[in-house]
C-alpha cells in the first residue's frame, strides 16, 4: 500500500512535536547496526535528550559484537514502537550515527526519561557498561489512532 492509501484509512505522519513526544515517553526499541550478511538488531532501552539525541548503555563483555559493530558502523538505525491494538499503534525510524560518551561527561546527561533495566545497576558498579549517543540525522514517524472509514 502506498502512504496516500493508508491515509485513506486513517494513517497520519507524525509531526516533529509527535515524534519528540513519543521519543521523550518511550523507553526502548531496536538498533539495527550494519553487519554482514544481515543487520545485527538488538533491543535496546534509550533516554532522549529532547535535542536530537538518544543515549544507550551497553553492557560490556570480553568481545562485544554490539560494541564492535558500533564503533564501525557509519550509520544505524533505531525503531521505537507501541502497537496497542490493530487499528492504535505508532512508530518512529531514526537514522543517525552512534559515537561512545566518555565516562567523564556521563553526569551531564539529565536524562530524566531514560529506562534501563535493573540488572545495570549491578553492571555499573562493576564498570561493565559505557554510554553511546546516537545522533538523530533522519526521523519519520506514522501513527492510526483509530478505526478505519466503515468500522464507526
């Protein structure tokens, strides 16, 4: 279907408010990173800055695949996403590039919505994580908030 059809039934793009909005009330999604001979995609929780930013912690192992392929990656995506019903969902693809935070400027991130499982709290004290920001340089968000023509 092309976008004009699915706005017939009720597909909206989102503005750039709505995608800051659900970025800022959202906490996870997927970041697809270039890998060969198919994306490497991780479920990933974020925080957002509000300013064309999110914020990631990796949990560090001996040979991280997910840090290997970050620092490489020229480009990544990520997809934030509710679906809450067939006819009331959103979401917003990223385009950006990712780029590790040094430890030093982590108390400068005032990240208020951020999400991260509990389980970093123990990596963190093991300094066993690192931050990563990704650099929004493209967003498009779609969003159906109700029932399609017929179905009133």
């Amino acid at each position: 279907m092309s976008l004009s059809e699915l706005q017939e039934i009720g597909v909206e793009s989102m503005d750039d408010a709505a995608i800051d909005q659900f970025l800022a009330t959202h906490g996870v999604g997927v970041l697809a990173l270039p890998a060969s001979p198919a994306p490497y995609l991780l479920p990933m929780s974020f925080g957002y800055d509000g300013e064309g930013s999110l914020y990631f912690t990796f949990v560090l192992g001996e040979d991280s695949e997910k840090t290997r392929l970050s620092e490489r990656a020229e480009a990544a995506r990520f997809l934030v996403y509710t679906a809450d019903s067939p006819f009331h969902w959103q979401s917003v693809i990223l385009t950006g590039t990712l780029a590790a935070v040094p430890r030093e400027e982590w108390d400068e991130l005032a990240l208020e919505n951020a999400w991260r499982p509990a389980i970093f709290e123990e990596a963190d004290l093991s300094g066993g994580v690192a931050v990563y920001r990704f650099a929004i340089e493209d967003r498009e968000g779609f969003r159906h908030t109700g029932l399609p023509p017929g179905f009133e």
